[in-house]
C-alpha cells in the first residue's frame, strides 16, 4: 500500500462526492460504477445488514422506515426546533428525542446519532475512494453549508472522529465552490457563488485576489434545497389524487416514497422539456380495484410551485451584497453551484436579479468537492500556505443576559479567525463561579437565538462582591467553530471550565460503529507538486461594550494580543457565516405556507384552481 494520501469530501444533503489531487490537477473520484455522486443514505435491511450509499438508496422503496436520507437537515439541530418539526412531516424513519435536545434516529431495534449517521456516510466514501484509488485514506477536508452554525459544525466534526477519519480542515461550501473557479488562474474578481443543493441554499460574494480568497459576506437557509422542491410537487400529486380518489396518499410510508422518489424525477425532467408526466402504477387500492397515479404537469406549474422559495434566495442575496457593501455591477461572475440551480427557473432568476448570466466555468456537482480537494492538497504539502482562505462568521454568537437579550461577542460577517475578550466582576460575596450562555443567531432576543454553549467557570477567588474579575476570552477557530477559556487577570490563574454543554454533543450509540478496515488493492497514483505562499492575515479584534451578566458584572473589552500560536493558525484562515433573520424568515414562511395534509384540498383547490 502507498504513503496515505487526502481527499476532499462534499457532505452532501442527497448526494456526496469526493475529490483528489493527482499531478497538480484536482479531479471527482467515482466508485466502480463510474458514478461519482454517492447517495447520502444509511439503511439496515431486514436482515440487519448495514447499507450506505447506492445500496441504501435503491432499496429505500420497500424499506422507507429503516432508511435513513437527508440526515444533514437534522445534524447539531435541537429536537424542538422547527426545522425537525417540518422534516418529520415527510420523512418517514423514526425520529426521536434523546437527552439535551438531541434527535436520534431509530432503525429497526438500534438508535443512532446524527453524527453516527454522517460518520458511517464518510466512512463509505472513504472506503469507495480507497477502492478506486488503491491507497489508505485516513485525511479528508469536509465542507459544510457556509450558513451552518457552531452546533452543526460540531456535529460534523464529531462525525468524523467517529469515522475515524482526520478531518484537517472543515470547509464553507460556496468558498470550496470559488476555490474550484479560481484557484491558480490569478484572478483578480469579485464573484458571488449561489449554491442551491439538495437540502441548502448559500450565497456568499468573495474578493479572488491571486490565491487569495476572501469572503466579504455570506447568507444561507440550511433548510431550503431541492427536497423542497420535490415535497411541492408530491404535495401536488397528493392534492390532486385525493381530489379524484378521495384517499390521502400522504399518510402511508410506502406510497408516500414513491410519490416523493417519482417526483424528484419529474422535477429533473421538467428542467428539460416543457412537460413531464408522473406515472406511479398500483399505488393505491380502491373499490373497483388498483389505482395508479397517472399525471402531467407543465414546467410553468411546477415554477409556481416553487416560486416563492426561490424569490426567498433573492433576499437572502439582496441582504448579502448589502452586507458585502458591494453593489451588483462590483461582480465579475456569479457561479451557480449544486444540483438545485439546473431549475431552468432558478438560473432565470438569479440571472435577472444580478443582470449577469451565471458563469459555466464550474460544474455546479463538482465545483464543492474539487475546492475541498484543492485546500486538502494545499494543507497537507505546503502546510496550507499557497492559497489563503478568509472565510466569515454566518450568524451572530452572543451571551445571554436577563429580559431575554443578547449582547453579541461576534457579529455575523466578522471575519474567522476572531478573538475577543470580556471582563466579568462577581456580583456576589464569595462567589465561587461564573456560568455563560452563548447563543447564535441574528435575533436580540435570546428566545430567538439558538444555545450552542454553556460554560461554567469554577474555583474563583472567595472574595467579597466586586472584587473577583475573570477575563473571558472567547476565539472563533478559522472553521467557525467557538471556544471559551478564563483567567483571573489580577492572579493570572486560569480558571477551570468545568462544563461545556453542546447543543452538538452528540450520543455514541455504538463503541465500534466503523469496522476495522481491509487492506486496500494498490493501484498507481501518483502525488502533486505546486505553487508558493501568499500572505497573512491578522486576527481581527474588535472591541465589545460592557454589559452585565447573569452571575458576574461584565466590566470591560479589552483587544487581545495576537501572539503565538492563535495567530500561526490565522495564517490559512477558512470561514463561514449564516443567515440573515430577513432570509431566513422569508424562506421559512415560504415553507409555513406548506399546506398540511389535512388542509391540503381547501388550500390546493385554490391554488390550481386556475388550470382545472
Ligand atoms: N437536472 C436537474 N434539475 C433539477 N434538479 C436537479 C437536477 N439534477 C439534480 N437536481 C437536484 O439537485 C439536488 C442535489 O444537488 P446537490 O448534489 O448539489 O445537493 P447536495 O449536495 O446533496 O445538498 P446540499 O448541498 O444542499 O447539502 C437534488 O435535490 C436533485 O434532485
Ligand atoms: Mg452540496
């Protein structure tokens, strides 16, 4: 076996694919099949086998409840979310709360995490990509939608530790995407990269200097993808059966994975012919026997379906090239990434919003798992130093303070890495600790944001009120990923952080999820060579306004030193950021206008009344 080597890997909502570096040219690696796209889904038979991938998929018709598909939509999300509500409206494996919030999976008799789920996906990628290229994978770089919060990173971190998999670096999407166009072609663009997948819409604007790639704003909806699309057009067809037949579809498993699998067809079909027809047989069984769904819909039907989840993008655009403080004509290309943009109706209106016809130069499936190869290169021969990534912070991370407000540590669209500190007084005689909530989102009220930590700092100085301090510090990793620690300014003590509850902390259901792996044939590959180092990048300080805290008197901010080994690791900084509540609003009360089934005919009859 050779020297092992690392991939770029695209965790993907429906479909994942990985990427290499080979000679200085990065390239998708296919499974034996020659499919490069690798289904994101986890199944156990009736037998108890463990399926992943294609397998998982072809048998998800006859095995809905113990199929698991879409699971990105659920990981680092908390059980109560709305998010997790709307998802287990179609999906039908079982979902279930666990402790902390958690939501687990149940197939057949076993329980499992999100993060297992997701691990055992990597673990299968891992595996097609060794078997292809004939050498042991044990590094990858894994992107994440840019909107992703703290929670959800976690997640996929934790991911793969368990998949025993060295993630050296998580990724943005869309900065993955802009990596892919621009890397090695000196450029000197501003660009905007619209990444409309299966289960997540992004947009971030970047400034491409050389191999320099600078984020300047990011906007996303981790929930809004072409399983939207597909759950419109089902939602349709159950409409449109329960109108003939009398009979909802939509409440049986089996039935209703059909509609979805056929409509996901009919979808992809319709971005190429003006009509499709969907025509499922034995679908249903009535009084005079077998019904079958047997219907045409029109391009023009479908677009006004989904209309109103695209124009949700649009916003989430206006609002990032306001962010951005770029105006339209400052791009020079707008790239369209994920399976999702092939919509003939989402290329037409991204082109009319930024009045440029979208570029060809990427391939909207590849262009993500190409950039993670590149940066996975990058890092592992030149230590990461010939292409720079400074990514963004999604979404706002703050403390929670009384009367439900937060003060915001890190506003969304700072740049990552970012340090900060804050200086805390007890405001108790004795007081022996000091808790912090932080939460995420672009909300000021606290209820809106979500928790994604909290920090209990113990042994404090016995001293009365007022004259115990404790300086927080608080660093966003270059993958947008947050830690805490504390000191005692006036000892020069660290203080001991004794609790850090996730939100993301994540249940281990099995000890030995991954199986030992097997030799890997060899087959010849061979190794990169490349280019040289560009420039560093400071950590941003900013300074943060006192406010008070729950336990302890917040007193001062004061700009931390950018020394040591914080600032080394600035050098190759990857960012990311989240939504704003405008975007995320808008597309979410798109979807709440999502009929339920029982209200299905009253909405549904208006709605297409006009073609009846
Ligand atoms: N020709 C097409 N027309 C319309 N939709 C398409 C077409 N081809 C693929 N899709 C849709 O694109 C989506 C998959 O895209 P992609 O692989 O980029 O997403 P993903 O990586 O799985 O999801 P995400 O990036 O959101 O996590 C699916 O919903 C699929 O139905
Ligand atoms: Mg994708």
């Amino acid at each position: 076996m050779g020297a092992p080597i690392v991939i770029g890997i695209d965790l993907g909502t429906t479909y994942s694919c990985a990427a290499i570096v080979e000679r200085g040219r990065p390239r998708v690696i296919s499974d034996t099949g020659g499919s490069y796209l690798i289904p994101s889904v986890v199944a156990i038979d009736d037998k108890g086998n463990r399926l992943v991938g294609q397998s998982a998929k072809r048998q998800i018709l006859i095995n809905p409840r113990n199929t698991v598909y879409a699971a990105k939509r659920l990981i680092g999300r908390p059980y109560s979310s709305e998010q997790v509500k709307e998802a287990k409206q179609y999906i039908k494996y079982q979902v279930l709360p666990a402790e902390e919030e958690e939501v687990v999976i149940k197939l057949r008799e076993d329980m499992y995490s999100l993060s297992e789920v997701s691990a055992l996906i990597l673990d299968h990628i891992r595996n097609v990509a060794q078997d292809r290229l004939g050498k042991e994978i044990d590094k990858a770089t894994v992107t994440v939608p840019a909107y992703f919060n703290d929670s959800q990173r976690q997640a996929v971190r934790l991911a793969g530790k368990i998949a025993q998999l060295d993630v050296i670096r998580i990724i943005n999407e869309p900065t993955a995407a802009a990596l892919a166009y621009g890397f090695g072609k000196e450029l000197n663009q501003k660009v905007a990269v619209y990444d409309l997948g299966g289960g997540t819409f992004d947009l971030s604007v970047l400034d491409i200097r050389n191999n320099i790639f600078e984020v300047k704003a990011t906007g996303g909806d981790t929930f809004l993808g072409g399983v939207d699309f597909d759950n419109r057009l089902a939602e349709w067809v159950f409409y449109k059966f329960e109108k003939q037949y009398e009979i909802d579809l939509s409440k049986d498993p089996i039935a209703h994975q059909r509609v979805q699998d056929a409509c996901e067809q009919v979808k992809i079909e319709l971005s190429g012919r003006p009509q499709a027809r969907i025509n499922i047989p034995f679908i249903a069984s009535g009084a005079n026997g077998t019904l079958n769904i047997d219907l045409t819909i029109a391009r023009e039907e479908f677009e006004r379906l989904i209309e109103d989840l695209v124009d949700s993008t649009l916003k989430t655009c206006e609002r990032v090239l306001e962010d951005a403080k770029l105006k339209k004509e400052d791009l020079s290309a707008v790239l369209l990434v994920g399976g999702s943009t092939r919509v003939p109706l989402v290329a037409k209106k991204v082109e009319e919003f930024f009045k440029i016809s979208p570029s060809k130069a990427v391939h909207p499936d590849e262009a993500v798992a190409l950039g993670a190869a590149i940066i996975a290169d990058s890092i592992i021969r030149t230590g990461g130093k010939e292409v720079m990534l400074l990514d963004v912070l999604p979404i706002t991370i703050g403390i929670k303070v009384p009367q439900d407000r937060v003060i915001p540590i890190f506003e969304r669209n700072s740049s990552v890495p970012n340090q900060k500190q804050k200086i805390f007084t007890s405001s108790a005689d004795n007081q022996s600790s000091l808790s912090l909530t932080i939460l995420q989102g672009d909300s000021p009220k606290a209820s809106e944001c979500v928790p994604i930590g909290e920090f209990k700092f113990t042994g404090l100085r016995q001293a009365p009120k007022g004259q115990v301090r404790v300086e927080v510090s608080f660093y966003i990793s270059p993958e947008g990923v947050l830690s805490v620690t504390a000191r005692d300014p006036d000892t020069g003590l660290e203080q001991k952080s004794e609790i850090m509850v996730e939100s993301s902390q994540s249940k281990i259901f099995h000890e030995n999820l991954i199986q030992p792996k097997k030799p890997v044939a060899k087959t010849k590959v061979d190794t990169v060579i490349s280019r040289t180092v560009t420039r560093e990048r400071k950590i941003k300080l900013e300074s943060v306004k006192p406010e008070p805290s729950k336990e302890f008197k917040q007193e001062e901010t004061k700009p931390v030193e950018t020394k040591g080994k914080k600032t080394k690791a600035t050098l190759t900084a990857t960012k990311y950021r989240e939504s704003t509540p405008a975007t995320s609003n808008s597309a979410k009360s798109a979807k709440q206008k999502k009929p339920e089934p029982g209200l299905l005919s009253r909405i549904f009859s208006k709605f297409f009344s006009k073609n009846e």
